[in-house]
C-alpha cells in the first residue's frame, strides 16, 4: 500500500487551515470597516490603536466559545478511544463476537482459526 502524496494525506487539514485564514481575514476586514464607519460617524479618525485591541479580543472571545469546544470534543474523545474507554471496548468485544459467530457457523473454532 502506497502512501498518499502530502497535500492528498493533509487535504482536510489544508482545507480547514485556508478556511480558517479566510474566516479570520474577513472578520478583519468587515470588523476594521465597521470601526471606521462608527469613528467617522463621530467625527473622529480611524486608529489602529484602538481597533487592534478589539479584534484581538473578538478573535480569542470566538476561539474560546467555538474553537476550544470543537477542539475538546474531538482530541477528547479520540484521547477517550485511545485510552479504551468502556464505550471503544464495547465496540471491540461486538465485533469479536461476530466474528467468532461467522466462524463456528462455518464449523471452525475461534481459539484456533
């Protein structure tokens, strides 16, 4: 068996990091417009200084509430299947036991196959 070449054997995680960066230019884009617009609506100049901390602070307080369950739920239940949690078991010991059942149907015993 080959191994696939590397962007197909990373495609989803390449997929995932540009949907990423495309996400996170936008809500740097749409967010800098929207203080420009307010601070011209009060007759007062744009400043970096000012934005950047509120988009640094909007970007960890949407990491916090999406990203850091997203990423709990999946490393946390692979680390769950990885450690043999009851349910991964369970799903093992299924799949032995059909395949001990496919074997004595067809007259061959299951501790030496």
């Amino acid at each position: 068996m080959r191994k696939p070449r590397w962007p197909r054997a990373y495609a989803f995680g390449l997929v995932t990091g540009a949907l990423f960066l495309v996400s996170w230019i936008g809500q740097f884009v749409f967010q800098a417009l929207a203080q420009r617009n307010e601070a011209s609506q009060h007759g007062e100049p744009f400043a970096w200084g000012d934005f950047l901390p509120q988009f640094l602070a909007s970007t960890f307080e949407n990491w916090q509430s999406e990203f850091l369950q997203l990423i709990w739920q999946a490393a946390g239940l692979a680390l769950f299947y990885y450690w043999g949690s009851s349910q991964s078991r369970e799903s093992d010991e299924r799949i032995e036991a059909k395949l001990d059942a496919l074997l004595r149907e067809r007259d061959l015993d299951p501790q030496n196959p």
